[in-house]
C-alpha cells in the first residue's frame, strides 16, 4: 500500500511547524505552568468542600455551598473553554497534537507520552466540568426543595437523591484522577529535560521562571541543570548567558554568567564572556553618555 503524500501547501506548513520547534516545545513547558498554577486554585477550592472523612460524598452536596460549586464550575469553563473560543488547556492540547503528530509518536514514543497525558488532563477536564455543572443545577432541587413536592410517577422510579450522591462521588475522583495527571505530567517534562538542553529558548524560560521550576519540581534551577548538562549546571547558565547575547541584551547575559562562575569557578567560557560583556556595556553606557 502507498503513502500518499500530503500536498505541497501542507509540507510547507509541517516543514515550518518543525523549523520552529524549539520555540513550540519552550510553549508547552510555558503553557503548562500556567495551568498547573490554575489547577492548584482550583483544587484548593475543591478541598474547601471535602467532608474531613476520606471517602465520604463530596460536601458539595450540602446546602449553602453553591459558592464553591459555583467557584470550581467558572475555573473549569475558563480551563478547558468552548469549541468557539478554546480556553488555555484545549490550546496545549491542540499544540501537543501538533508537535508530536501520528508519524512523530512512533519515532519518539517517550516524547509522545506528553500528549497523551495533556489529552487525558483535557478530557478528564470536560468530564468533571459536566458533573459539576449537573451538581449545580439538580443537587439543591434534590436535597433542598422547600415545601412539599408533588410525587410524580417519574420521581417514584428515579432515586434522585441518589444519582445525584453517585455524581458527586465522581467528581471526588475526577478531581482527584486529574490531580495524578497533572503530577504525571510535571514529572514527565522535568524527565524529558536532558535531552532538550539544546533549546537556548527552554533554558532561558527555565530561567526567567526559576520559582516555579523549584516549587513544581522541588529542585534548585542549578539542579536541574546539572542533570541537562552532564553533570556541568555552569553550562545551563552559560547557554542562557550565550542566548541572551546573541539578543543583545548584554545585562541580563552578564548576570548569567557570573552565575555560571558563581556555580563553577573554573568555567573558563563564563569568566571570559564576564569580562568581555562588562567592558562592552562599560563601551555602550560611554557612548549613550556622550550623546
């Protein structure tokens, strides 16, 4: 059987796809500290409604707690979005899907992993924001009706009150099933980390979010990039020393790289870019002077 090949106009859109990969991969890891950021707002306001006792119905279903339903069901629409205008989840999961795409997943099954994480968080996602939005319109007219209620023959063969414990019991697992993922997926992407050490873009977004990286991977940015750069954390700090010259600016690139002799003083590369960018920014702050 012959592949067929895809017509020309969509190779140029792949071939482009792939000349930018860096900067896609730099997103992913971007997009998903946003989100597990959202996530842990959102579990927070999750655990504010959990009885004490593990296992027990999600005290959602008590009456006054229409704040918190109404709390978790707005960050969920805001999440996951709609199919018109997609919230910031849908997007990473349209974006994994593009980078590794069907034919990628068989040459990198590792990498693809990401994807079917992202995709399982996305649907799990959806899933949860349709029983919290089912707890929101039918828990308080199923426990909390007032006054008498005429007995219909459709209420005498349907446990309402029970269905209902049944969907509150599942978002307990949902929410509990995407807290799992989102820790999957974490530990995913810091594993995935030495072999992306060439992306300058990733390394330097690794820098300029240095706390996130410590609080989601309970690791010190000189940690981590030990592990990316064999062993030599000085040469992550010199790749973003190096990205960021190449950027003229020689401020930000200085300060990388002091770290770099900061973390190995016998780095020759950082001390000679040390001297070299202090007399250059010395030479540049001399001729804005003497205009």
């Amino acid at each position: 059987m012959l592949l067929q090949t895809p017509p020309l106009g969509r190779r140029q859109r792949l071939n482009w796809f792939q000349r930018q990969g860096d900067f896609f991969i730099r997103q992913v890891y971007a997009d998903f500290f946003v989100l597990m950021r959202s996530f842990q707002e959102l579990y927070g306001a999750y655990c504010r409604c959990r009885t004490s006792k593990r296992g027990e119905s999600c005290c959602l279903l008590a009456e006054g707690a229409g704040h918190e339903k109404c709390s978790i069901w707005d960050q969920l629409a805001v999440m996951v979005g709609t199919e018109v205008e997609k919230g910031p989840l849908w997007l990473l999961k349209d974006l994994c899907q593009q980078i590794w795409s069907e034919n990628r997943r068989e040459q990198h099954v590792g990498d693809s992993l990401i994807e079917w994480l992202i995709s399982s968080i996305f649907h799990e996602a959806v899933k949860l924001k349709e029983d919290v939005h089912i707890l929101n319109s039918y828990a308080s007219a199923a426990f909390w009706s007032n006054g008498p209620t005429p007995v219909s023959r459709l209420t005498m063969i349907i446990d309402r009150k029970g269905l209902i414990r049944r969907v509150a019991v599942d978002v307990m697992r949902q929410m509990e099933h995407l807290a799992l993922l989102f820790g999957q997926t974490s530990n995913m992407l810091r594993t995935l980390l030495p072999a992306l050490a060439g992306n300058s873009l990733l390394v330097r977004f690794l820098v300029e979010h240095e706390d996130m990286v410590e609080y989601l991977w309970s690791e010190e940015l000189a940690s981590v990039f030990s592990d990316m750069f064999s062993g030599e954390a000085a040469q992550g700090f010199c790749a973003a020393g190096s990205s960021y010259m190449s950027g003229q600016w020689y401020t930000r690139a200085l300060v990388m790289y002091r770290r770099a002799v900061a973390t190995e003083s016998t780095c020759a590369e950082a001390a000679a870019k040390v001297d070299e960018l202090q007399q250059l920014i010395q030479q540049t702050s001399g001729f804005l002077g003497a205009a």
